[in-house]
C-alpha cells in the first residue's frame, strides 16, 4: 500500500525541508491527498517513486513560497533527533553533534531549490541524475545548486566555530 | 587560479568527480590558500554532518490520518457527485469575480442608500442621455453645414476659368 512504502520518505523529505515536526506532519498528508488526486495523471513508462517525489518537491516549494518558512525557525536537532552514537573520544564527539545542530539550523538559511537539492543529494544519498528528475532541472544546474549549498552550510559552520573560539 | 573558481570545483573534488589535471589545480590552490583549505574541511564536515542525519519514524497519528484519506476522499465523491469541478484551479478566478459582484448586489439591495444609489443611477443615465442627445443633435447640424458646403464646392467649380478654354 501506498502509505506503508512511502510515508516515512515523505515525512522526513517534509521535516527536513520544513524544519518543524507539525508542519511535516501537515504537509506528508497534503502530499497524499494531492498524490491521490493525482494517480490516475501517473505515466506507466515514468519511475513512480520519482514521479511521486517529484509532487512532494512541487508541493513542498510551493508552499514555502506561499508561507516562507524561512522566517521561522526550525525544532531543536535534539527535539525529534536522539544521539545515539557513541564515539571513543567524547571531546570529538561533541564537536560532531554541535556540528550536526549547527547545520540543521543552517539549513533554514538555504533558498528552497537549493534546500531541496541538498536533503536529497547530502542527506538521502540519491545519485545526481535521479534529484534532476525530480527536480526537472539539468545536471548541471543541480550539482552548481549542491556546490553552492555546501558552501553556503560550511561558511555557516565557519562563522559558528569562530565565534565559539572567540567565547 | 583565483579562489572564486576553486568554490565552484570543491564539490566535485570532493566527491572525486574532477579529471586529473582539474584534481591537481585544486590540491595545489588547497596547498597554498589557508581560506579555501579551511572551506573544504568545513564542506566536508557539513557532508558528514547531513549523511548522519537518521531517519525519523512517521508518527502512529500521522498514519492514521494518511490511511483515511481515501475513504474521506470517496465519501465527498459520493455526497458531491457533480460538482468537482467547482474545485479546479482554473475556475478560481471566475469564482472571485462572481463572488465580489454578489456582494456588490447585495450592498445595492441591502444597503441603507439604496434609494441614493437609485438616484444617482437615474442622474447618470440622465446625463448619458442628454449628452447622447447633443451629440446627435451636432451630428445633423454637421450633416446639414456639409450640404451647404457642397452646394459652394459646386457653385465655385463651375465659375472656374481653365486657361486656354473658350471663354463660352
């Protein structure tokens, strides 16, 4: 069933993009009613989980557009998210888990279309061919968007360790 | 090579995706530039960073509300059989316009100044009349000057003496 298989990716790829546990909630169901409206448009010849990621991504930019969520802020890291590795050196371990809080929260500061290249490529792993079809964009323009949000999350990450440094 | 450039190739030298003689600018700029050598380790930290990000279980409430959805969906069918259409995206403006003229009526009929409103439609129209009125009325006297005018026009050409006619 549709809800079995695709729930959980839908709600993570809509909590990380929103930031807010609430609003993916809202949002994965928004989705599966436009999905459901939208089953009988489904081409047999495309990738249905792309296809079906494809109206997540529409919808998730469309509505960040309407709402800005940028203006919001996101949940804690560890609101939702429990650190659950445990590392030989605790020191470096912190450094880790701060950095992980630090750029959850930079992900806010990311444009929507470069937001949403960076969750699927840096933390759902797809391969770069796949985010341009769900993105409907060239190759290139989706690594050059990668590129350029990478930049802009370690300029952040940057900024936060010198002020660290300089407490 | 200047740093602007490296930016744009830290990606792919990241994930190796560079040729040979590409991979060896960027190692050598990473060598000597402390800025972009320290952009890159930030880059690939943030990389790390996201990668851990696990994934969160959907909610047994959140479940609940998506296995309902196609039965909500099938009893608004059943209750509104006809008028899905009324919902399309396209008919949204058309429904404002209806919308915004239904509460222009119903101030009209409902309001306190409907006979004031009477009124000034009535003057209006009276003005529009009356206008249209003069206008016909210049309109003739248009027509009839330009009867005179042709009556002169025609008068004029017949006393016209072409050199080296007969006089007769």
């Amino acid at each position: 069933m549709l809800v079995d298989t695709y729930s959980k990716r839908i709600f993570n790829m809509a909590y990380q993009f929103a930031g807010s546990y609430q609003e993916a909630e809202d949002l994965t169901q928004d989705i599966f009613l436009k999905l459901y409206n939208s089953l009988s448009k489904f081409d047999f010849k495309r990738n249905f989980s792309a296809w079906l990621l494809t109206i997540a991504r529409n919808y998730l930019i469309d509505q960040y557009r309407r709402t800005k969520w940028e203006k919001q802020t996101r949940d804690n890291f560890n609101d939702h998210y429990l650190t659950s590795e445990a590392f030989e050196n605790p020191e470096e371990g912190a450094v880790k888990e701060e950095n992980k809080r630090t750029v959850w929260q930079g992900i806010n500061n990311l444009t929507s279309e470069i937001r949403m290249a960076i969750i699927l490529r840096d933390i759902q792993g797809k391969q770069y061919e796949e985010i341009a079809e769900i993105m409907s964009l060239p190759l290139g323009t989706v690594k050059s968007r990668i590129n350029r949000g990478r930049l802009q999350l370690a300029k952040i990450l940057k900024e936060k360790k010198e002020r660290r440094n300089e407490m | 090579m200047k740093c602007k450039t490296i930016e744009e190739l830290l990606s792919p030298y990241l994930e190796d995706e560079l040729n040979t003689e590409e991979k060896g600018t960027v190692a050598k700029h990473l060598k000597t530039c402390e800025n972009c050598s320290l952009l890159f380790s930030l880059m690939k930290e943030t990389q790390e960073s996201l990668s851990d990000i696990p994934e969160l279980e959907v909610s047994e409430n959140l479940l609940d509300r998506l296995y309902s959805i196609p039965r909500k969906k099938k009893r608004f069918k059943l209750r509104f059989p006809n008028f899905d259409f009324l919902v399309r995206p396209s008919l949204q403006p058309i429904l404002t316009v209806a919308t915004i003229m239904l509460i222009m009526i119903s101030f009209y009929f409902y309001g306190p100044n409907k006979s004031s409103i009477d009124k000034s439609i009535s003057r209006k129209i009276g003005y529009g009349y009356s206008k249209i009125e003069r206008l016909y009325a210049k309109a003739e006297s248009f027509t009839a000057s330009l009867g005179e005018y042709k009556d002169n026009i025609l008068v004029s050409l017949k006393n016209i003496k072409l050199p080296g006619g007969n006089e007769d």
